[in-house]
C-alpha cells in the first residue's frame, strides 16, 4: 500500500475545511471511485489541516489527487491551496 499526506496551511485553508463539511457525503462518494482506495481522511488543525490518503498502490495515489482536484474545482473554485506540504511512501502497517 502507498500513502499521500497533503499538509495545508495559509489563505484559503479554512475555506477548504468548510467545504469538505458542507459537501462531505458528496466528498465520501467522489473518493470511493478512486480505484484501490483504503481510506481517504480529512481533518483540521488549528488554523490549518491535512488529508491522509491511502490506496493499495501509486495508480490509486495518483487517481486521487486528480478527483480531490475535479471535487475543489467545483465546489471551491477561489480556494488558494498555494501552501500546501506533500510527502507520500510506502505504507509500513495499517491497522482496521
């Protein structure tokens, strides 16, 4: 399995934290099409947040950043996601 940690700080964060309360089933739906999804979260912290995506492997990684993309284009079109922190890898273990 890989993993995706999208770190989101700075204008527009809050913004996008709104967003994904205000349209959550619609997010939860949107991401269960990504092929080889595990689990997908989103969450605040702070002034900021961050989305932990995990998929069985870097296909699905991929496909997920191009879904999150389509779903903030619609719903948060001004959002400016400019401060954002990446790191992907390889999942060591994952507990259910």
């Amino acid at each position: 399995m890989h993993v995706v940690i999208r770190t989101y700080y700075g204008k527009g964060t809050k913004n996008l934290q709104l967003v994904g309360e205000q349209h959550a089933d619609e997010l939860q739906a949107v991401m269960r099409t990504v092929a080889g999804l595990v689990s997908y979260t989103l969450a605040r912290v702070g002034d900021g947040g961050f989305s932990v995506t995990v998929c069985h492997d870097k296909r699905g990684l991929k496909q997920s950043v191009k879904t999150a993309r389509a779903f903030l284009t619609k719903y948060a079109p001004e959002a400016s996601l400019a401060a954002m922190q990446i790191n992907e890898g390889k999942v060591i273990t994952h507990v259910k």
